[in-house]
C-alpha cells in the first residue's frame, strides 16, 4: 500500500477575518482621483533598491495610489516590523495575522536603502506589532539612528503605531530624535468601532500631545481619511481636538477601498470641499495642511517639511 502524502500548500488569504465579511459595492471612481499607472525607468531602480535590500514598503502594501509618482522620483516610505499587522483595520490593505520575528539586521539593511535613494527626506512607518512588549518601538529607535549614521543629511519621519498599552514605547522613539513624529488618528471618533476598533481615539491624540511634551521642538503629524461616512462637523471637531495637542501638521485624503471586502466608500469628497478643510485648518492655527483627493500621510513628505519649518519660523 502506497500513501501519498498531498503537501499542495494552500495560499493563506491576506485578510483571514474579511473572508467570512459580505461584500460591500463599489460606487466608481470620478474624474479627479484617476491616476497614471507606474513604469517609469526610476519607478524600476527604486523597486530594485528596495527588492535587492530585502525591505517593505507601505507604499506597495497599502496599494497607495501614489506609487507611480513617488517611486518615479525615488521616494519610498519604508515598513519595518515586518509584513503582516496585528490589527485588522477595515479600511487598510495591509496583511493581517500573526507576524514574523524581528529581523535585527533590518535598520542598516533600511539605512543601505536610503542611501542609495539619495533621499533627503525619509519615511518610515510600520505594522501594529501587538506581540511585542514595546510595540516595536526599540526597533523604530534603531532604524533612525542607523540612518543618522549612514546618511546624517537626511531629515527622519517617523509613522509610527500607537502603542496602545505599551507603557515607555513612546519615549524610546523620541529619545532617538526623529525629525517628525507622525501617527494617524485616520478618521473620526464616532468611527473607531467599524473602522479602527484596536485603536482607543484619546489614545491616539494623547500619543500626539505627549510626544511634543517630550520634544518640544518636534514636529507633530496626524492625518485622516474622509469618504468613510463621517460629518463635516465631526471634521471639524478632530481639528480642534488635534490643535488641543498641539500637533503641526494635518493631512486629509480620500479613503478608497482595497476590496469588497473593506469597509465601502460612502462618497467622493470633492476637490472643492477638501479646499474648504484646508482653510479652515489654516485658521484654526495648523502651521501646514495637506487636504486633497490623494493626500497621503507620506506624500511629498520632503517638500511639506521643507514648508512646515519654514511656516513655524514665520510664526516666531
């Protein structure tokens, strides 16, 4: 008697708790939200730096609409921790599960990368590591000082999780002095349960408040997502809680879905409407503000810091 043994892996979905979920419909695309897809001769060089480098990047896990215009000038927003998150977000394509060890030569392996970019300015952002008792936080300290290191021209920001319960997380990646500090309350409190149900909202503005108490000269960053079903008086309350603490900069996009499986977009923002949240952050005291369809958290992250230090020099 002969036993075959079947050893045919079968794929692991990349969002094993969306599998069992309806799926939601999907209202088209207008106009003003099309983008040209990548291929560019730079587009090839950046995505062969990060392939050779072992790294990965937000940019092509989160499937940012941007990509084809940021890697075509060498920018890439890095995402250390690994792959997978710990969180299953409703609006994020990022895979979710339990995640791999940390890869303790990943900081000089990022560091490499950004040298060969060139880059002047750098995001780095991560996964929600809820298995690791700092959240992942030493590992973020380490990857800024190896860039320190290899490229000390270089301006660091840092996107980091919200180490919910992770008591000193914070003040570790502060200590390592990064440029900005950015963390996404990414949309309104009345959404936290369907949307970010991991998350606490207070949580996230308190990480915010408490980062420029350690560091005052720090430039603090949030930025949210709109389309998700929230009211514009809502919008407008997130703003003030955010000049509550004291955070620099505000980015407002588009949500678009990953698959029918996430959460569905409720409509299309307008270009007008996010104009109009633009200048009333401006009033209530933002010293930058990014609000358009595709505003991204790391979108022309270089220029905006370059901006966002020359307005706070203004203000003085």
């Amino acid at each position: 008697m002969v036993t075959i043994l079947d050893r045919t892996e079968v794929a692991r979905p990349r969002h094993p708790e969306k599998v069992a979920r309806p799926e939601t419909p999907r209202i088209p695309k207008p106009d003003w939200i099309r983008v040209r897809a990548p291929g560019s001769p730079v587009y090839r060089e950046t995505r062969d730096i990060v392939r050779r480098n072992g790294l990965v990047t937000v940019c092509e896990e989160a499937a940012c609409p941007n990509i084809g215009e940021c890697w075509s000038q060498k920018h890439a927003t890095f995402m250390i921790l690994g792959d997978t998150c710990t969180r299953a977000c409703a609006f994020c394509n990022v895979r979710t599960g339990l995640p791999g060890p940390v890869e303790a030569d990943e900081p000089e392996r990022t560091a490499d990368a950004v040298a060969k970019l060139g880059l002047s300015h750098v995001v780095i952002t991560s996964v929600d590591r809820d298995d690791l008792d700092d959240g992942g936080a030493a590992h973020f300290a380490a990857v800024i000082r190896a860039i320190r290191r290899t490229s000390p021209a270089t301006t660091i920001e840092v996107l980091t999780p919200d180490f919910l319960r992770k008591d000193g997380a914070l003040e570790l990646v502060i200590e390592a002095a990064p440029d900005v500090f950015n963390h996404n309350l990414e949309t309104v409190p009345s959404h936290y349960l369907t949307v970010r149900p991991g998350a606490r909202y207070f949580h996230s503005l308190r990480l915010l408040q408490r980062a420029k108490e350690l560091s005052p000269a720090i430039f603090t960053k949030s930025g949210i997502m709109v389309g998700l079903g929230e009211e514009r008086t809502e919008v407008l309350q997130l703003m003030d809680d955010l000049r509550s603490a004291d955070v620099d900069f505000l980015t407002i996009g588009q949500y678009l879905q990953p698959t029918r499986k996430h959460h569905p977009v409720m409509r299309f923002v307008t270009p007008e409407e996010f104009a109009s949240y633009a200048a009333i952050a401006r009033a209530k005291g933002f010293a930058m503000v990014s609000a358009s369809p595709l505003t991204r958290s790391s979108h022309h992250a270089g220029e905006d810091f370059a901006r966002l230090k020359a307005a706070r020099a203004a203000m003085r």
